[in-house]
C-alpha cells in the first residue's frame, strides 16, 4: 500500500482496455474506416502493455506532464 495521502500504484482500479466480445464487430467496423499506420515490433508491445492494463492506471501513452510528474513525486497524483 502507499503512504497515506497517495493513491495505490495502480489508483485502486485495474485498466483493461479490451475489447467486449459484445462490442468487436462494432468496434472491427469502426476501426475500418480510421487512417492505417505502419507499426513496429517495440510499437505493438507498448500498444499491448497499455491494452492488456501493464500499465494502470494508464489509459493511453504518457504525456511530458506526467512524466515529470511521476519522476518528481514517484506517483501519477493525476491522469489527465
């Protein structure tokens, strides 16, 4: 657990950001007509470590605000 007054590491609720079974051909439809970009290897293992809640309490790449952030305080205080 953290001192008190800091969240825990993982802000107390896990991210997973897969896709619901319920919601895959929506979500395969949508991303159909979205712009297509080249990925490399070390790419598709940050998309995964995100996707797949490595990461949490991050929804999405880290910013340079949160990066100071973190590197300051040695927590995210917020997730903008």
């Amino acid at each position: 657990l953290s001192p008190p007054g800091l969240p825990n590491p993982d802000g107390d609720v896990l991210v997973d950001l897969h896709v619901p079974d319920e919601s895959k051909e929506a979500r395969r439809a949508e991303a159909a007509t979205l712009p297509k970009v080249l990925i490399n290897d070390i790419d598709l293992n940050w998309l995964q470590t995100i996707g797949e809640g490595w990461a949490s309490p991050l929804r999405g790449f880290m910013r340079e605000g949160t990066l100071l952030e973190t590197l300051h305080f040695n927590s995210i205080l917020t997730d903008p």
